[in-house]
C-alpha cells in the first residue's frame, strides 16, 4: 500500500466515522441518556464491530453478493426494519430521573451485531474494501490492514458524539427537553435510511 493510498483510506475512514449516521446519533442519545461510562461498551462495540465486518466483506460477502444480488435486498429490508424499530426505541426511552425506567445502553455485542444491519456500515466496509485494499497484498492482508485503519480512526470519532451527546444532557435538565430530544434523535434516525432505500 503505497504511502498515497493510505492517506486516501484514512481520510476516507475518518470522514465516514464522524459524519452523522445511525451509529453516531445512537451514541448521541446513549451518552444524553446514561452518560459517557455507561456508553463505552457500546463505542466499542461499534469500533470493533466494524473492523470485524469490513474483515468478513473483504474476504467472503463480497463474493456472496456478486453470486446472489437478492441478498442485497433481504438486507436492506432488514435493515430497514430494525433501524426502524430502534427508532421507536430511542422515541420512547424514558429519561433517567423516571422512576419506572428500564432501558440499558448497548451492550458492546448489541453494539457490534448492530453493524450488520447498519446501511452506513455496509457502505463504508463495501466502500472502504473495493476502493482502498491493497491487492497486491492479498484479500486477506488487504481486508485486515483497511479494518485496522477503520478502528484506529473509528473509535476517536464515535467517542465524540458520545461525549456530544453528554454535553447535550447538561441542557436537557427536564423530562421534557430529553423527550424532545429523544424524538428528534429517533426521526433523524429514520431519515438516515432515505440513502439506502432511494
């Protein structure tokens, strides 16, 4: 991988990780609603989840897809409905100071299971493999070096959405600021989906 190269994918890893998407506006909610302690696991789980993802669709998805495009679809479909629901979730997550409570964050093998019904996920893998992984070096190496990439830039940057989203708590004092702000999380969530979908 040429010194050229490398600069293109980390610059491409960084600018897809911090740009908004289901990930960051999750870690967004998770850090206004527990705190940034409580959301590591779920940073985490992003982080190597993804790096592991982008591992499998260099060596194996790629060549699952090409063989039966009608797997795209069934993803997207699913996608599509867990995002959806997720959405729900977050629209309807009680604020902390509630006494009947009962949400978690993510756990961090929520939060790396995630990624494979994520669209912005399977763009940045699919992206980040046919563009950017060295062939030279083989499928394998090539996958590996793009993921390790991805999961050094990845993790800096979905920790600042959770720390965002922790700023964001301080203003939202009352139940109903964090109500508001839970609603309009989870519609932005939903609009996140027009890129795959259209």
């Amino acid at each position: 991988m040429t010194i050229e190269i490398l600069i293109a994918l980390i610059g491409f890893a960084f600018a897809s990780s911090i740009t908004p998407g289901p990930n960051n506006l999750m870690l967004m909610a998770s850090g206004a609603n527990y705190g940034l302690r409580r959301t590591i696991p779920h940073m985490l789980g992003i982080s190597i989840g993804h790096a592991f993802m982008v591992v499998m669709v260099g060596v194996v998805l790629l060549q699952v897809f090409d063989t039966y495009p009608v797997l795209n679809i069934v993803l997207k479909v699913l996608s599509a409905s867990y995002m959806l629901w997720l959405a729900w979730k977050i629209a309807t997550a009680l604020p902390p100071e509630a006494k009947e409570v009962t949400g978690k964050p993510f756990t961090f093998l929520q939060a790396a299971a995630f990624q494979w019904v994520n669209p912005k996920a399977w763009f940045m893998a699919i992206t980040a493999i046919s563009a950017y992984a060295p062939q030279s070096m083989g499928v394998l190496a090539g996958s590996l070096i793009v993921a390790l990439v991805f999961s050094a830039t990845n993790l800096p940057s979905v920790t600042v959405w959770a720390w965002m989203g922790v700023q964001v708590r301080r203003w939202l004092g009352t139940a109903r600021r964090l109500r508001t702000f839970n609603i309009s999380m989870a519609v932005l969530l939903v609009v996140s989906l027009y890129p795959m979908l259209a």
